[in-house]
C-alpha cells in the first residue's frame, strides 16, 4: 500500500481520540441519530488530533491515486461483544467504535443514510448473516464483487467509512479498493468515450428493502476526461449495447489489475472516495459463533445542501 494512503496515530493520539468518544458516549441521550447527539459530535470532532485533522483535510482535498485512507491505532472497546448476526444489523447506541466513526467522518462532511437501507440508521453493522453467505451484499461472505456504493441513487456518498470492530477469524476477509484514477492507464481511447455515454443501467442492491425501479441510462465515467469520476457496480450495472457490454468487461479488467486488498485489522478505519475508488471483499467463511467478521459502516456527504430536498430540514436520512 501507497504510504501516502495510510496513517497511524501515535499512543498519545489514540488516548486523546479516545477521552473524545468518552465525552460522545456520555452524551445524552446517548443514541447516533438523535440531533442533540449529533450536533454534540460535529463539534468534538473540532477537537481531534491536530494531525489527524489535517491528514484528513488533505484527503478531503485530493483523495491521491488510491483514492482511499487507512487510520490505524484508533481507540477500541475492551471486551468487544459478540458481532450480531441479525439481518439488517444497526448501532443506534453511541457506542465507543460508533463515537469514533462518526467523529472521524464528521472532519470530512456530514454523516447521512438511507430512509430505505437499514431503517435509516446511521451507523449500520456489516457482519455475516446466516442464510446470506450468497448474497451480493454486507451480509454475504462469498467475493463481493467491486462496486461504488449505492451507484443507482443519485445523492450517493462521497466516502465510505469502514472501522473494524472485529477481524474474521482466518483473516481471510480482504478489503478490495481500486481507483479510476489507476485503471484509467489500462483502458484504450475508444473505451474511454463508450463509457461516457448513457448506455448503463444500475439496479438498487438486496439491502434496500422498498427500492426504486433503478437508475435513468447513465454514463459509467463522467467529468474531467483524464480525472473521471466513476459510477458502476459490476453486479447491478448493465448495458443492453454490445458496445456498452464490451467497455464494461475492459473496465472490469483494468479494475482487477490495479486492485489492492487490505485485511483491516480492529480498530482500523478506512474511508474510501466513493467518486473515484471502487470496493469489494474477498471470501471468508463465517462461523456464527460470535466471534465472527464485524465492520462498522457511515456515509458521508461533502454538500449536506444538496440533497435537501429529499430530506427533512435538520435531517440526516435521505428518503
């Protein structure tokens, strides 16, 4: 991994972070999406590491070729309870790890969700779910295949965060992050330009439970011609263009090669630009014992204005 792509606080940073999450905590009434909680967190997240603050102000600024961060060293909870197993697993509790995701994201934009995903919540468990090892979603354990997310909606996230509370148990969970910004070198002129026309559909993925009928014919690459943004998801976005089917295979093709994989490790936390950088997960095989895989996932928005109108006036859950 780029060293540009990683950061690592020091003991003293961590305790600090940690007295932060402390103070969320105790916060009442001690639940992430009641407003007074909220407000409480974008103003102690002022008061983060000034380090910290600052590497995250770069990535905000310009997210570098991979296009993603990885903090190491945060603050971790002592004993962890058992991971969930529940469908649509959700941390409505200001917890010690969804203190910290949420004050980390709050130095990069505002902390939003999904009326339709998970009932809202903003801080939702990605965690094995028995029954689902198949499925193309959080709740899976078979490779998830590379996407943005939510690529269908049109107020998407501009990050994903990521925070560990638990590894697999044969660390064999991997993180799978690619940037357009590095696949870009892999793909001709010709694909270029058909993947900036709206030859593509996106389909809403399995954890929207009352989804739209999916997306308007969209371009995959848009923006800057040399510095595109990117929108696809190589399970739900479709062309019914051969020519369309072709640039897509070439896409899939240059993402694999410039892929990383990353075993996160607890108290790891990862954001990813999800304008530019595309995720996925290798397989890993649940045991349902409690001890089992355990990320904790948030959205961040750049522009809180600009999806106003799809949510109520101090809100944060995007209907």
């Amino acid at each position: 991994m780029n060293p540009e792509s990683r950061f690592e606080l020091s003991d003293a940073e961590r305790a600090d972070v940690a007295l932060l999450a402390d103070e969320l905590m105790r916060t009442p009434p001690g639940l992430v999406d009641g407003q007074e909680w909220l407000d409480r967190c974008r103003g102690l997240s002022c008061h983060l590491p000034a380090r910290l603050r600052n590497r995250l102000r770069a990535f905000r600024h310009d997210p570098g070729r991979a296009g993603m961060l990885l903090i190491r060293n945060l603050p971790e909870a002592d004993p962890v309870p058992p991971t969930p197993q529940e469908s649509d697993s959700v941390e409505r509790r200001a917890t010690l790890s969804a203190s910290v995701l949420c004050a980390v994201a709050m130095e990069l934009g505002e902390v939003v969700a999904y009326r339709n995903e998970k009932r809202g919540a903003l801080v939702q468990n990605v965690v094995p779910v028995p029954g689902r090892e198949a499925q193309q979603s959080n709740a899976g354990s078979v490779p998830l295949e590379m996407h943005i997310e939510n690529a269908f909606h049109p107020h998407r996230p501009d990050y994903v965060g990521l925070l560990c509370v638990r590894s697999d148990h044969d660390l064999a969970a991997g993180l799978r992050v690619a940037c357009v910004r590095a696949a870009m070198e892999h793909l001709d002129a010709g694909t270029r330009q058909t993947l900036r026309r709206p030859l593509f559909l996106t389909e809403p993925p399995p954890s929207f439970d009352r989804p739209d009928s999916g997306t308007k014919p969209h371009a995959v690459l848009t923006g800057d011609a040399e510095d595109p943004d990117i929108r696809v998801d190589f399970h739900a976005t479709h062309s019914t263009d051969p020519w369309g089917e072709q640039a897509m295979d070439a896409l899939e093709d240059a993402v694999r090669a410039v892929s990383e994989e990353i075993v996160l490790a607890p108290a790891d936390l990862v954001f990813v630009d999800n304008r530019v950088t595309l995720h996925g997960r290798t397989a890993f095989t649940p045991r349902y014992d409690g001890e089992d895989r355990w990320l904790q996932r948030a959205f961040v928005h750049l522009d809180h204005r600009r999806s106003r109108a799809v949510r109520s006036p101090h809100g944060h859950v995007l209907n």
